[in-house]
C-alpha cells in the first residue's frame, strides 16, 4: 500500500484475510502493519479487521442478557496494574453481566491472562462453557488466542514491531459475543472518534471511549481525563476531573504494576478494600461504565456504586465465585 492510502473495509478486509490465511509472508505482514500505524488507522479498516478475524473465530453459544466488556488497547507505556480486568470483576459485583476480551502480555509487562493465571483462575477454559460462567457468577474471560487461533501465527511478528500496530486497537473491538456496551480505553487520542464509529458499525449500542489524563489508556487520577459517549443519538465529549467525584489526584506512577505476582498481590489488595489509588482507579474506571450502561446517573455516581460494590465485599464475592466455578467447568 502507499504511505499515504487508506483502505475501504471491504479492501481492508480482504488484505486481513489474506494475513490471517497465512498468504504473506512476516515480512509482508510487518511492513503492511507499520505502513497502516505510520498513516493513521481508520474505522474502515478496523472494521475490516474485525469483521475478518470474527469470520476466523471459534463459534460462541448463545448467551442471553446485556453484555458489557471493558478493555483498553495497551501502547501507553505507563506500565499500570490491570485496571480494567479488575474493574470488569467491580461491573460483575454490581449485577452486570461481564463478558472480558483480553490476552497474555504482546507489548506490556503482564497482561489480564497473566494475571488471572497468577490468581488461580484458568483463562483456557473451553468456549462452550462462556455463558454457564455469565449466568453463574456474572462475568467470563474470553482468552483471544482460543477465540481467534488465527492470530497465533503473528505473536512474533508483532513482537518484532516497535510501535503498537492495528491489532492493538482492535483487540477491544473484535469480542466474538453480542455486546452491548463497551468502554475501551486509548493512548492516543486521535483515536477516540475512529473508534467510537468503529464500534458501533460492529453493533455496539451504547458505550464510552476514554483517554486517560497522563496519555493512559484508561481513566487516570492524574488529571483531566477525555470520554467519548455514544448511542443510538450520537457521540458526546466530556472532561471528567477525579475530584468530581471526591477522588485523590495521584500521579500516574502510583499506580504502577510489575510482573504477574506483583499484579496479583495488587488486585487482592483491591479486593479486600486497601483504599489506594490502585482502588481509586478502578472504582474511577468501572464508575464511568456504570454510568455510560446507563447504570448510574452520574459518572460520579457510578464510582460510589464501585466503591461500594469493593468495600462491601461483592466484587471478592464474585471473584471467589468465579475462580471456583472455572475450577468446576475446566
């Protein structure tokens, strides 16, 4: 492709299967993906991607009920703990129905399947037993490589990148089940709006993308922090200050994670309610998706809702619940 040239979805989606085929070479492949960062990706192409990767995916049974998934795409660098598989565990304690996408570690240190594993909860659980997990303790974990095997092939080719590359964008998007609502968190703000459209192109309803105050991927207490709603009435930009909804300003690396152990210990202090700024964050980020549900009436609301969910002992009732149930199911 030329530097300059963007790709209709239907182009976008024949190059992809191509790649997901195993018709380029890594070299091909790599040049292709750098090309795309290095132009700008667009929301045809993510949902080319997407579309691609879903047509690859292994068959999902039906799950009922509204689902919601929370993820950021990573690429921030700011080497935080798992903000957002945590937060997926608080959605879960307030009575949502929590269907996580995520993987291992591509371009951080521990990613949300590191960490589970560290925690003793299996993530390679077979893909029929997804809506059992839903319907039992509220939340499933969907592991990409046993969801999108195609995209085994390229681990290394994207480890050979320097920059993160389209699939970290759409490694959010491309959750095989019927979501509903998603909140997706990116490092680069350019991308809110692409990816905002891209996601409802994909059948989103409603839903929040956020830019975190520190140029995170999540919802930060450094500052400032950029959402993007959106619904069936359109998109609507918001700045949310942490203060509003009586949080603890707190520079980015006060939340900094490390390895899977380290990330453990950091999401069982969480659990058993250690107020911190690591717990702060996550009751920030899943207050955000309470609100953007249409859970709570504020976003400040929503994070009292988390907080609460946390220190009551619902969100560790649900983790609990959880880890033995996939210990029944595997």
């Amino acid at each position: 492709m030329r530097r300059a040239e963007s790709l209709s979805e239907h182009r976008m989606y024949s190059k992809s299967m191509e790649i997901l085929d195993g018709r380029m070479t890594d070299r091909e492949i790599k040049e292709f993906l750098v090309a795309l960062h290095s132009k700008g990706e667009t929301a045809d192409e993510m949902v080319g991607l997407v579309k691609a990767m879903r047509s690859k995916a292994v068959s999902l049974p039906e799950t009922s009920g509204m689902l919601i998934d929370v993820c950021g795409t990573g690429g921030d660098r700011s080497f935080s703990f798992n903000i957002s598989t945590l937060a997926a565990f608080v959605l879960a304690g307030c009575g949502m129905k929590v269907a996580k996408h995520g993987n291992r570690s591509v371009s951080s240190k521990t990613g949300s399947a590191d960490v589970l594993e560290e925690l003793g909860i299996l993530t390679t659980a077979a893909p029929a037993t997804i809506p059992e997990l839903i319907e039992k303790t509220g939340i499933a974990f969907l592991f990409a490589p046993a969801i999108h095997p195609a995209l085994g092939k390229l681990r290394e080719v994207r480890k050979s990148i320097a920059t993160p590359t389209i699939f970290n964008l759409v490694g959010p998007l491309a959750n095989p089940l019927p979501i509903e609502v998603q909140m997706t968190g990116v490092y680069r703000r350019d991308m809110l709006e692409p990816m905002a459209d891209a996601l409802m192109r994909l059948g989103r309803k409603r839903g929040v993308m956020v830019h975190g105050a520190g140029g995170m991927d999540e919802l930060s207490l450094a500052g400032t922090n950029e959402l993007l709603f959106f619904d069936e009435n359109g998109k609507k930009l918001v700045e949310f200050h942490p203060e509003e909804a009586g949080l603890t300003l707190a520079p980015v690396e006060a939340i900094r994670g490390g390895d899977a152990k380290r990330n453990a210990a950091i999401f069982m202090e969480v659990l058993e309610g250690r107020d911190s700024a690591y717990l702060d964050t996550v009751a920030l980020n899943a207050g955000a998706a309470l609100f953007a549900s249409g859970n709570a009436g504020t976003i400040a609301e929503g994070v009292h809702a988390a907080r609460k969910s946390i220190l009551s002992g619902e969100t560790g009732s649900v983790f609990e619940a959880h880890r033995q149930a996939v210990g029944v199911l595997v």
